[in-house]
C-alpha cells in the first residue's frame, strides 16, 4: 500500500528534463495515482504543448496527464464563462489557486500529496488546503520536496534551454530528439545523396538514416509492390525517430517519404493516401543533389535520362510545397563545403 491515492506534479516541463524525471518517478513510488499539470502562458518555443504531451505521456503513460492551454480550458469550462489561463509572471497565489480549480473540477477526488522540487511548495500546499475547504472537507494536502538543491540532478529547465546539445545527457533521447535538427538529401540517382549523409555524419560526430528502400529491394531481389511503398516510408520514419534520440545537434537523411511518394507514382500510377499524408514530413534543412555527378550504374539504377528527369520533378514538387532547399553542385568537396557553410 502505498502513503497516497493521489498525487500532483505541476510544471512547465519547458523541456522535461532528467530533474523532472526525478521528481515523477518519487511522486510514482509513493502514490496510487500521479496526476500532472503542464501549461505556459506564453509558451516557450521549442517546447509547445505538443511536444510538452509527447514526452510525458511516451515517458510517463500510467501518469494522467493534462496539458493545459486556452483551447483546452474553452473545451472543458465553457459553461463556466471565460476562464483564463494565468501568466507565467503572475503573482504566485493566482497559479495556486489556478491549479486548485482545475483540481476540484478536472478530478473531483481528494488530493493527498503535491510534490516539488522548489521552496515555493509548502505555501503553494496552504493554498490548495484553504482553497479545498470551500468546496468540501477533506485531510490535508502535503508537501513532499525532491531534490531542492539540486544535488542528485544538477540541471534546470533554462540552462537546457541556452544550450540542449550541451546538456543532452539531462534528456531522455525521447525529449532530445526534438531539438535535434533533421537534414535530409534529395536528388536523382547517382546524385551522392548516400554518400553525403554518410559522410555528414562522419564530420558532425553524429548518425545518418540510409534509405531503406533500397534496403528492401535488395532484400526482395529487386522486386517491390504497391503496398511496399507505404512500408519503405513507415520504416524510414521509426529509424529516424529513433536514431534522432541517439544523434548529435543534426541526424543527416538519405531521401524521404516524398521520395517515396514519387516512386508510387512512377512506378504504380498513383500512391496510398497515408503515403501521400507523409511526403509532406517537414525537414529543418532540405539539400537538393544536382545531378552533375558522374552517373555511376550499379546494376540496379535506371539510367541518366531517368536521372534527369527525377531532378526535374523534385524542382518541380519543391517549389509546389514551398519547400526551402539548396541546391548541391560541383565535386563531393564542393558540396560538403556548401553544406557546412549552410549548417554553420
């Protein structure tokens, strides 16, 4: 049996962060049920309700967790009136009853413990208490601090902020791959696209995700279907989830489900609507590959005039999805000069 039923964790989670892990993992081995609040008014950029969603609940899914934004307060207390999200730079006893509120009408239980990792903790616990006892009795709320001087996880939420390649070891690679950025390498056949990738990853200290339709042909002896395009896409997208979590500032790309979606095309006449959705996965940073290159057939590539015309139509979409691209020309050097120059 554990000390509490119910417990709260209230924070930005701007970004969340090993400290806040800290303070979730006490909260869980002491209590039944942990509930948290995240909300920011204004938000912190890089890490919007989204992703403040994504990284709790992929970390934490036993936890009930409410992210707490103007849309959400709308959906929820309508029939109460207008009810406003507070400022972060608003006085300290508006938060507090703030949470209390969302408490008594989000879920209608006794609370027993708050735990933090802040001085403010015990007076935010003597607001709940007196808040609580207007709508109904109950025992009193306590405080449990974790960590208050920072001694088991030295880190806070604005140093990660200045620089979160720095401090990436505070991350869970589920947190840090959002702030990784990703690069990706289009162009035709033979435009160096595999090699630049590799070679990216080499020079940045970091890692690549190889096109894995060519991995699958190979596998399948040169013989792909419909259905195999939606697969290529859908793989290529779990590699880069996971390799970004395990990357360094950039995760360099060899194609994307655009690719893909142009194969479908080609090859099938038309492609599968989910497949169609993807190819529209934004990339921080897009390197066109002009086919200046020798050509260089493998055995398995159509030819230049196919070449050719795949640039084309990557000109073509490109320019349709008001995708921002560079252009990559000249010798392999020249081109990684021109990367480097982009990137830095």
């Amino acid at each position: 049996m554990k000390p509490f039923k119910n417990s709260l964790i209230v924070g930005k989670f701007a970004p969340l962060h090993k400290g806040h892990q800290l303070l979730i993992d006490s909260a869980l081995a002491q209590s039944e049920q942990v509930h948290i609040f995240s909300y920011s008014s204004p938000e912190i950029a890089g890490c919007g309700p989204e992703k403040r969603a994504r990284w709790l609940r992929s970390l934490y899914p036993q936890c009930k967790i409410h992210l707490i934004t103007p849309e959400f307060l709308k959906f929820h207390f309508s029939q109460l009136g207008h009810v406003e999200l507070p400022l972060n730079a608003d006085d300290a006893v508006l938060h507090r009853r703030f949470c209390a509120f969302l408490w008594v009408h989000l879920v209608r239980e006794p609370l027993d413990a708050v735990f933090t990792s802040e001085d403010y903790g015990e007076g935010f616990v003597q607001e709940l208490n007196q808040y609580f006892s207007l709508y109904h009795p109950q025992h009193q709320v306590r405080h449990v601090l974790v960590d208050l001087n920072r001694v088991q996880v030295p880190i806070s939420g604005t140093l990660i902020r200045q620089d979160p390649h720095l401090h990436r070891n505070f991350l869970a690679p589920e947190v840090y791959r959002d702030f990784v950025k990703r690069v990706c390498f289009l162009g035709g056949e033979s435009t160096g696209k595999s090699t630049l990738s590799r070679l990216m990853a080499e020079k940045m200290n970091s890692l690549h995700v190889p096109e894995y339709g060519r991995t699958l042909w190979e596998e399948q002896q040169g013989h792909l279907g419909f259905d195999d395009l939606l697969k290529i896409a859908k793989v290529h997208i779990r590699t880069e989830e996971l390799l970004a979590g395990q990357a360094h500032t950039f995760l360099f790309v060899d194609t994307t489900p655009l690719t893909t979606w142009m194969y479908s095309h080609f090859y099938f006449g038309h492609a599968d609507p989910e497949l169609s959705a993807l190819k529209h996965r934004p990339y921080e940073v897009t390197f066109l590959c002009a086919p200046d290159f020798p050509f260089v057939q493998d055995g398995t590539r159509a030819g230049e005039d196919f070449r050719a015309r795949q640039h084309q139509w990557y000109l073509e979409l490109l320019q349709q999805m008001t995708i921002p691209y560079t252009l990559l020309t000249g010798t392999l050097e020249e081109r990684i000069c021109k990367i480097m120059e982009v990137l830095t």
